[in-house]
C-alpha cells in the first residue's frame, strides 16, 4: 500500500536521504522545509512533494498541515526530524536563550508539528510517527561512555533529545492506535556536524525507514538505533 508521508527538514541531510529511500519504495512523500526555495529544489530532485514548514512557527505549521489535508486527504506517515544542534559552549557558559533556540526547535518543534498533524494521521489506518532522536539522549551512555566534551556535543543538544524521548514515550500512551517511536541515525555525516561521522546518511536512515514502514501491530514507544533498543 501506498503510504502518505510527511518529513520535517527534509531538504537535506538525514531527511533527504529518508525521503529518497521512501519515495522509492512506491510511497508519497513530501517533504517540509523552511527555506521554500530551497525546499523547492530539494523536492524536484527527489521527486517528491513539497510544503514550506517552519516548525518553530504555529501558523507555518498549521498551514502545512491544512495543505496536507487538502492535497491528500490523509497522512500515514509523520518523520519528526528537523533539528538543530545549537551554540558549542560549556554548560555553565551556555546563555538561556541559546538553550531555548534548540528546544523550540527540538522539542517543541515536534509538539507543534505532531499536534497538526493528529488529525490527519487519525484517519489513517496504520498511521506511523517517528521522531529523530540521538544517542547522546541516553543517560546511561553519557556516563558509560563519557559524553561529556562540549566540543562534540553541545550539552543543550543532548538534553533536548532526551526530551524529545519522553515526549515520544507520551505521545505512544496518548495515541494507542498509532505506532510511535523514535530513531537514533548514530553519528552520520551531515550538515548538522559538518560532515563528520562514522557512517553516511544511508546507514543512517536505516531505523527511521523501518519504523516508519512497521506493521500496524508493530512496536511503539520505543528508542532505537540499527542495533536495537537504546540504553537509557
């Protein structure tokens, strides 16, 4: 069956490369964007739909959502995966509103975007959510294997994912009929940490292109990676 799918910051990066691997799976994707010229180009090389959608603005969103509706009727599918990683700063030098950029974005962005588009995965079938998470989230790994150096991983980043964690694990209790999970891509070369990582963005959509094809009796409220569930 063809699924409708909706990704957020998918002009690039680990949302580009997830709404290639699903578009040529058969699916109908659209990817969401905040720069509408670049979104644009992104789309027409992919091949794939496009919706200008800025997930820290609520009109921006609401906007995108009420597209949805109208092009499509429905969605099936929703890839939570725009993100920022935010000012490099020790902790204790790092200023409130620089932490608050990356939780609008990370966190309250997905609340946002999630929220809108309820509505829409209800009238689906076998409606999927996933949520791009990251394996510095994990409390247990931060102190196992000492995720401590600010000039890796900026500390607001990590705490935003853990969030974005929780809020996952809500929003499976809150939405029973719904698979929703979230997806560590591991550290995948992208734009977010310029070009660096272990791997490249096909590796690295490989979770989230599992969850987001799941069978509607498939898990939900988990935190994975490839290797399986994430330490906590």
């Amino acid at each position: 069956m063809t699924d409708i799918i909706v990704i957020t910051g998918g002009n690039k990066g680990i949302g580009r490369e997830t709404a290639r691997r699903l578009r040529e799976a058969g699916h109908t994707v659209v990817i969401g964007a905040r720069d509408p010229e670049r979104g644009r180009a992104a789309a027409d090389e992919l091949g794939v739909a496009f919706v200008q959608l800025d997930v820290t603005d609520q009109a921006s969103v609401d906007a995108a959502a009420e597209h949805v509706r109208s092009e499509h009727g429905r969605l099936d599918v929703l890839v939570n995966n725009a993100g920022v990683t935010g000012t490099f700063a020790p902790v204790e030098q790092t200023r409130a509103d620089d932490a608050l950029g990356v939780l609008d974005t990370n966190v309250l962005g997905v609340l946002r975007v999630t929220n809108a588009f309820v509505p829409l995965l209800e009238l689906s079938d076998h409606a999927r959510i996933v949520n791009v998470s990251s394996g510095v989230s994990s409390i247990h790994d931060t102190i196992e294997k000492g995720y401590a150096d600010w000039t890796v991983i900026p500390p607001v980043y990590a705490m935003s994912k853990t969030a974005l964690n929780m809020l996952t694990v809500k929003y499976a209790a809150a939405l029973p009929a719904m698979r929703v999970n979230a997806a560590d891509p591991g550290y995948t070369r992208t734009d977010l940490n310029g070009g660096e990582g272990a791997h490249d963005v096909t590796e690295g959509t490989d979770d989230i292109v599992r969850l987001a094809t799941i069978a509607v009796d498939g898990p939900t409220g988990t935190v994975s990676n490839s290797a399986g569930p994430l330490r906590w």
